[in-house]
C-alpha cells in the first residue's frame, strides 16, 4: 500500500538524478549557500561510477599497459602471458565499490543534500513527486530551479529476434565477468571501440560490424584508420558498410548469430549492441512543463529549458556533448547560474566564455577514446571546422617524428593533427593518435580555450623528451 507524505518538503533546488552531473550541481549551489535535495532511483553515482566510465576504464587500463610494455626493449620479454581476467574482473569491481552506494551517499549527507531515493516526476511548476522503494511518496518543492540529470540509456534496434537473445548493452560489457570466446559488437563508435579492446585483449575474438564506413566516424579520419589497423593486426574482424537485419539466439542462451544483410551471419557467444543513447526522460513528467516525454531537452548556454524560467537539463539530457566531465562541466556552470539568478543582485556573466555560459560545450569539447591506440581530440576537425565557414589550415604530424615517441614505445606509430583559424591565428582544433597521447589533449584545451595566438604558443616550451613535444613540431610546420 502507497504511503503518502502529505506535508511537502521544500528546498531552494531539487535535482532529478544522482550521477555525477546531479552531484555536481547541488554541490554547486549548496557552496553558494542554497538548499537542495537529489532524487535518484538507482545507485547514487549514476551510470559513470559504475557501469561506463569508471569501469570500463579499469578493464582498459592493463590491456594498454600491456601493449605499452610489448613495445619497451627488456620488458617485452616478460608481458607476452595472457591477463589474469579474474584479477582484471576483481580489480574493476573494487573500482565500481562493488556496485555499492555508500561512500556516495555519506558525502552527499556531509554537504547537507537530503537524498531521496525512488523514481522522480514532474508535478507542475517547481514540483517534483517521489515514489520510493516501499511505495511512499513524498512531495517536493523547489523555491529556485528544478534540475534534470537523469542522463542516457542504450538503445538497442527493433530487430527481429533481438529482445529475447539477451544482447549486451554498454551495461554489460562493462560489468561481466566472465570472458566470451567469441564477442560479436555491432557499432564502430566509442563504446564499440574500447569495450573491443577490452574485451580482445582479455582473450576474446573479436568480430566488429559497422554501418558506416569506418571506426570513430565523429573524429578525424585518420584516427579512425589507426585504431582498426591495430585492432586487425591482434585478429579483431572489422566488416564495414555491413547491415545487422536479425539476431538469432535459441532460449536466450547459448551461442548467437547475428544475421547480416544479404544473408551473411556472424556467429559468436555474446553480441554487443553499441549503437547509439536515446534521453532517460521517458516517465519523469516532462508534460507537465508542456515538453515531450522521452525527448532530449533543448537549452540555452545557462542550461535553462528553452521556453521555461524554472527548469533546467544538464549533462546528457540536453544533447550537447554526451560525455561525463562535459556534463560536470555544465552542472557548475548550471550551479553558478541558479545561485546567482537566487540572489538577483547583479546581471548574469552570460557572454562567450562568460562565468554563466557553457560555451565550450559549442568550441571546446575534449574527449579521449582508451583504445589501443588511444586517440583524442578538443575542438573542431578540419571537415567540422570548414562546414562553420572557418578560413582554416590543417597541420599534421606523424608523431614517430618526435624523439619522446621513440622512447615511450619502440616502432612509435601514431599522428596529430592542429587546426588554425588564419583569420585569427588561434588553434580552434587538436586531434591526437598513438600510445599514450590521452594526457596531451588538456594543453590542446587549454590552448583552444584559451584562444591562444600561435605567436605566443611559439614561447609554450614543451620539455624535451617527451610526447609534448609534438607541439613544437605541428608550430614548426605551421611556421614553414
């Protein structure tokens, strides 16, 4: 039976899920002295801590540290054994605090946010209903601004046989443990590439088929190239411009065959669908704000609700960049504004690059794919940067050029690619490829951010040996 909360609990800002995005935020606005509470139906933490991010990067994580150590002259020798999968599986689950909430819930409780466990809806205007486990319902109000962080969900095809062969989502992949023999992934973006990393370098054989044309289609092409060159030469099957028409598992259980069109099939002991996220607004009361259930909501660079002065969607919801440190990113500036249109003592900063505007979601958004090799990027590629009518010059470099790269891994293959606006003379754009590079895209931010002039990039001295040293090497070739 409902038990129902008939007083409301009122907070200055109420957010709707507790991922990192929603953490973010109330902590934000709690440090500019606002109430708040959080509603979360699942694991505070939210998708990141323990089914995406932070998994998935620590079964990454020894598959490059083996392939890095294959390549340095006297450790080769001693890293060409198989990885522990068992060690690997319990390693991933200390990461994720073993699909435990704890530790979450205690700092929340330290900042002075009440936690409201069960599933969140829009009531009306700055009011939110909670459904706890038990069946209770409590009534929230918010005197400020309700905050939407529910974030994304796989999407799996409407194919026939799919819904009861029990395919793998991004879920899955991150959280079994137990290694398939065969791994089949249909999808050639983020997820499909790392988690066929992951998943070949603990010892499956890996089967990869892409719609399109090649792997990581939204970034420079030849990164795209590099990754499945690699993936190939350890005995991934990459099939591209191939089309999934039918899964066929008998029972849910055993092995399973993906059925192409034309009337080839793959046969493999899981299959992974890696092909795209769909908003995780479905059931939250969207038409209660008059937008439609299960949309992704457009908002402004203060991450208000277009046509509202209440509501605000942050993180994945919006659609902006589906990534977990961009979304953070947004929930501070989303945090920022709250508080200060709370105060309403003076104007926002809500100008390009301004304290109250999210821009770089539109011209700095970095991002790094732990493949093997790791690739990453901030800004726009040359195609993106030409279709915004930029006068632009691609400058690129083949980072075995670069005497670091010699002495992080013996036969260094890899490249770089920096886009210059001439108009200006700023980098508005940085690809990377190659081992290691995951920790070169902050100076490319900083730079893009920045909007750094290529005569003052000239005196950013990068240290000598190492892979940083790149930059000099792309300014030389700019400068002829």
């Amino acid at each position: 039976m409902t038990r129902t909360v008939e007083d409301e609990h009122a907070y200055d800002v109420v957010v709707l899920g507790a991922g990192p995005v929603g953490e973010n935020v109330v902590d934000r606005v709690r440090a500019a002295g606002l109430s708040a509470a959080i509603v979360e139906s699942e694991l505070i933490g939210g998708e990141c801590s323990y089914w995406a991010c932070m998994p998935s990067k620590a079964l990454l994580r020894p598959a490059l540290a083996r392939s890095d150590a294959r390549k340095v002259a006297g450790l080769r020798e001693s890293v060409y054994g198989p990885l522990d999968a068992l060690e690997v599986f319990a390693h991933r689950d200390e990461v994720v605090g073993h699909w435990k909430d704890g530790g979450q819930v205690d700092w929340l409780d330290s900042i002075g946010v009440r936690v409201y466990r069960g599933h969140g809806r829009l009531l009306g205007t700055r009011r939110v209903g909670v459904t706890g486990p038990e069946g209770e319902h409590h009534v929230l109000a918010a005197r400020h601004a309700v905050v939407v962080c529910t974030g994304s969900r796989a999407v799996l095809p409407e194919l026939p046989g799919l819904a009861g062969a029990r395919p793998w989502t991004s879920r899955e992949a991150t959280s079994a443990d137990r290694v398939p023999e065969r791994l089949v992934v249909v999808g050639g973006g983020v997820v499909g590439v790392e988690m066929a990393t992951a998943w070949q370098a603990l010892g499956a054989k890996v089967t990869m088929l892409v719609r399109g044309g090649g792997l990581l289609p939204r970034m420079e092409p030849f990164v795209g190239e590099h990754v499945a060159q690699a993936l190939t030469t350890r005995g991934a099957d990459i099939r591209t411009g191939v089309t999934v028409t039918a899964v066929v598992r008998d029972g849910g259980t055993g092995p399973v065959t993906v059925v192409l069109e034309g009337g080839d099939h793959v046969d493999g002991d899981e299959v992974l669908f890696a092909t795209g996220r769909a908003p995780r607004t479905e059931d939250i009361g969207l038409e209660k704000a008059g937008l439609e259930p299960g949309s992704w909501l457009d908002v402004d660079d203060s991450l208000k609700v277009t046509g509202s002065d209440w509501l605000y969607a942050v993180g994945d919801v919006n659609h902006r960049a589906l990534l977990t440190h961009q979304g953070k990113y947004q929930a501070r500036i989303a945090g920022a504004v709250i508080a200060a249109r709370a105060r309403a003592t003076e104007p926002l900063d809500d100008g390009s690059w301004g304290a109250h505007a999210a821009t770089a979601d539109h011209a700095a958004v970095p991002q790094v794919v732990f493949s093997d090799p790791e690739a990453a990027a901030v800004g726009l590629s040359l195609a993106e940067a030409e279709r915004a009518g930029h006068r632009v010059r691609a400058v690129d470099l083949d980072m075995g050029q670069v005497a670091g790269a010699g002495l992080y891994a013996q036969g260094y293959r890899g490249h770089a690619r920096m886009v210059v606006d001439l108009d200006r003379e700023v980098v508005i754009g940085a690809t990377f490829v190659g081992p290691g590079i995951g920790e070169l895209v902050h100076s490319a931010t900083v730079a893009v951010v920045g909007e750094v002039p290529i005569a003052r990039l000239w005196h950013a001295v990068p240290s000598y040996p190492t892979l940083s040293e790149a930059w000099l090497r792309l300014l030389e070739a700019y400068r002829g």
